[in-house]
C-alpha cells in the first residue's frame, strides 16, 4: 500500500506535513489538515470523458471517475454506491425569479442517499478500509449519519452517529436508523456533538468521518469536477452554495484550484457561500475581517444550523483565491425560495435552497450580473425534511408566512363533492 501513496497530509495554519496515510485529523498546533498531491496525477481531460461511456462501477461513480485526482491507486478498496452522476437542471421559473437571464441548478440531492455528502463519504470509508479500521463515527446535523450509515452498512464497518436531539429533520433519522447506525441522540446541539466526538475518536479506535476528514473533503471535490464536465469545461462566472461547516465550499474551491493548475479550466469561477442568518459566523467575520466568533445557532434549514464551523480558515483561504463572496438569507428567504424550487418542480431541502435566496440577493444588489452565467448547488433531496414541507403548505411553520401555500383539502367521498372541488 505505501508504494502509491502520493500525497502529504498539510497543515493549514503551519504548514507541517505529515505522512499520507497517518490517522490524524489536526497538526499538533490544532489547525486542520489538507491532502496535497506530491506528484502530477498523470491523467488527461479526455480520460475522464472516455469514462463517462464505461460500465466499470469506478468509471460510473461521478467520484471515482476522477480517482487519480481523488485518492489515486485506491482501487480494490473502493466502496461504492455509484455516488454523484448529478443532473444539471436550468430553470427559466427559478431564473425569472432570481433576476437572471439563465441559471443551472446541480442537484447533489440526487445522490444515493440524498445529499452531496455521499461524495465526501465514499472516499472517507473506503480510506477507513484502507487504514484498517473497523468502527466510524461522525456528529451531524443529519445528512452526514444518513451517507455514513449506508456507506458503513456496505463496508461491512460498525457505524455511531451522534445527532443534536430533536433537531434532525426526518427523512434524514429515519435513514440513519434504516441503515443500522448506532444513532446517540446528544442533548445539545450539532456544536455539542461535534465537540465530543472529535474527542470520543481520540481516545477510543474509532474513525472520524466529519469533514474535518481531509480525504471527505477530497470527495467532494468531484461536485465542482462533474460541474465542470457537465457544462464540458467551460468556466460559468459563478457557483453558488450553501454554507455550514464549510467542508463543501472547501473543497470546490480546492478542487477548482487543481483543474486551473492542471490546465483543464482556463480559469476560476467566483464562489459565492450563502449563509442562514441565524447561523452566519462566517459571514461575520468575512464581513469584519475577523477571526471567526462561534455563534448559537438557529435556522429551520437545520442542515446549516452550525455556529462553529470546522473547516472556516479553508474555506477563508479558497474564498480568496477565487474572488468569491460571502451572503447571509434568513429564514423566510430560505423558505420563500424552497417553496419557488420545489414549484419549479425541482425540489429540494431548506438548506439548499439558500443557494437561491442568496443568489436572487445578489443580483439584486448588483454583485452577480444579469447576464453572468451561474451555477447553484442544490445540496440535499426534497424528501428529507417532510415536516417542514407539510408545515409550510398549511400555513403552519412557526414565524413564517406561507406566501405560497398549497394546502391539502378534505373532501367529502362523493362525485359531487370532487367535481365542486376541482372547480372551485
Ligand atoms: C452538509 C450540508 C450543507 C452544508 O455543507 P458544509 O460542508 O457543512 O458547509 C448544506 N446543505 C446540505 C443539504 C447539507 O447536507
Ligand atoms: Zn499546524
């Protein structure tokens, strides 16, 4: 196994390096780690477009795809569920109503279980596998227990999810549970958990799978990778997307750093990171310049209820190398515009659908232009937070005012009655 190891792991506040397959998640100066590639992968543009007319399950895998940009020479340990492939959707409703001439929507909620942390965990456990290691754990807000619990139950590893008590959306526990995680229900918030099992996975020999993991953040490159196929590597002037933890923003901008480097993209796209303003330190301290203060979280997109985000000097530091911005919606924004995307019929989560109520702000105050090409990260399935979706359309979510409504109605079981119904 040594023999292909082609990377170092970097701090990023120090820069120390570290062995590649070393289990450590900081440097001993507590900043996080980077994976950086020692050699040049040795791969073409057109390979990976070859692949997309493969059947090999590496090639099919909207990750594995870009293996060698990814977690080269990992081969027979690969655990895969035939992660990304994502469609790329334009919307002339969701245009009109952001204030652009066009938009395409990449929707990660067509992942195997619904969100783009499957792409993030399909390399996370295979490398688990490729350390040996038999028990996984990771906190969450919900989708990461959701991707690890099915990615374990396939690798055969034992899997603990620590989730913040009564603050998970639904669909997102019931697939945990489905997929046989061990699910501790932490009394407190996603913080609280985070917290603790960085600190469970020092002592005991579990693997930590939260983005804090470089090697899920080398996962989720391959949004921004398959993004670019997509739109066959021509640069859009902008993506957009949604930020909690900061681990996806992290690693787009990382990813699009080594397409540029490598000469596949002429140049960079601006990033735009979209927060909930309930839950905005980075937008904070991108605003003052600042270190980053941890807030108290609140939002009802639960998936970014973050108030201190592990990966914010990464993502700091991709942010900047891609002129990109920072925005912060709040929460009748974020539900206005899940209403707009789910009646487009797209469909998405509340978190996700930041990404729109950020980018409609933005053109409206002049940041994006009219005219500029942009690309929206939709992050997570419109099924995983059914109770949100039902409490809107009834006019029943707590301090939100349901514009666009679309109550069920009761109607008596007779023809008559139907008939009054549907014309009335
Ligand atoms: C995890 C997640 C986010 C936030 O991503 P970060 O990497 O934590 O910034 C946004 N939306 C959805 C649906 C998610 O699951
Ligand atoms: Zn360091």
């Amino acid at each position: 196994m040594a023999d292909s190891i082609t990377w170092t792991l970097v701090c990023v506040d120090c820069a120390s390096t570290f062995p590649g397959d070393e289990l450590r998640y900081r440097c001993a100066c507590g900043g996080t780690l980077d994976v950086v590639q020692s050699v040049s992968p040795g791969i073409e543009r057109e390979t990976v477009d070859e692949r997309l007319r493969s059947r090999h399950p590496h090639d099919r895998s909207g990750v594995w795809r870009f293996r060698e940009l990814i977690l080269p020479g990992a081969d027979d340990a690969i655990v895969t569920r035939g992660e990304g492939r994502t469609g790329l959707h334009p919307s002339k409703a969701l245009a009109a109503w952001v204030g652009l001439e066009s938009i395409v929507l990449k929707h990660e909620g067509e992942n195997p279980t619904g969100s783009f942390k499957d792409r993030g965990m399909t390399v996370g456990v295979t490398q688990a596998m490729r350390l040996g290691k038999r028990r996984v754990a990771c906190a969450s807000t919900g989708n990461t227990s959701a991707s690890m619990a099915a990615y374990a139950a396939i690798a055969g590893l034992e899997a603990y999810v620590f989730v913040p008590a009564g603050k998970v959306a639904f669909g997102k526990l019931a697939q945990a549970l489905a997929y046989g995680a061990r699910t501790l229900e932490i009394e407190g918030d996603f913080d609280d958990a985070m917290t603790l099992v960085q600190e469970l996975c020092a002592v005991e020999d579990v693997y930590l799978l939260n983005s804090i993991n470089p090697f899920r953040v080398e996962g989720q490159k391959a949004i921004g990778f398959e993004l670019l196929q997509d739109l066959e590597w021509e640069v859009p002037d902008w993506i957009v997307l949604p930020g909690g933890n900061l681990g996806n923003v992290t690693a787009l901008t990382k990813g699009l750093g080594e397409l540029h480097a490598l000469g596949w993209i002429d140049r960079l796209p601006r990033v735009a990171v979209i927060q909930a303003a309930g839950a905005n330190p980075f937008y904070t301290a991108w605003t003052n310049g600042a270190e980053l203060v941890p807030v108290r979280a609140e939002t009802l997109a639960t998936a970014i209820r973050i108030g201190a985000p592990v990966s914010w000097r990464k993502a700091l530091r991709g942010l900047h190398a891609t002129n990109g911005v920072v925005t912060q919606v709040d929460d009748a924004a974020i539900v206005e515009a899940k209403a707009r995307v789910d009646a487009a019929g797209i469909g998405a989560e509340p978190a996700s659908c930041a990404t729109v109520a950020g980018i409609r702000r933005l053109v409206a105050e002049g940041v994006i232009a009219k005219d500029a090409r942009v690309a929206g990260i939709l992050t997570g399935h419109v099924l995983k937070d059914p109770g949100l979706v039902v409490d809107y359309h009834k006019g029943e979510l707590a301090g939100i005012e349901s514009t666009l409504a679309n109550a069920p109605q009761r109607v008596a079981a007779d023809l008559d009655s139907l008939r009054r119904a549907i014309s009335g």
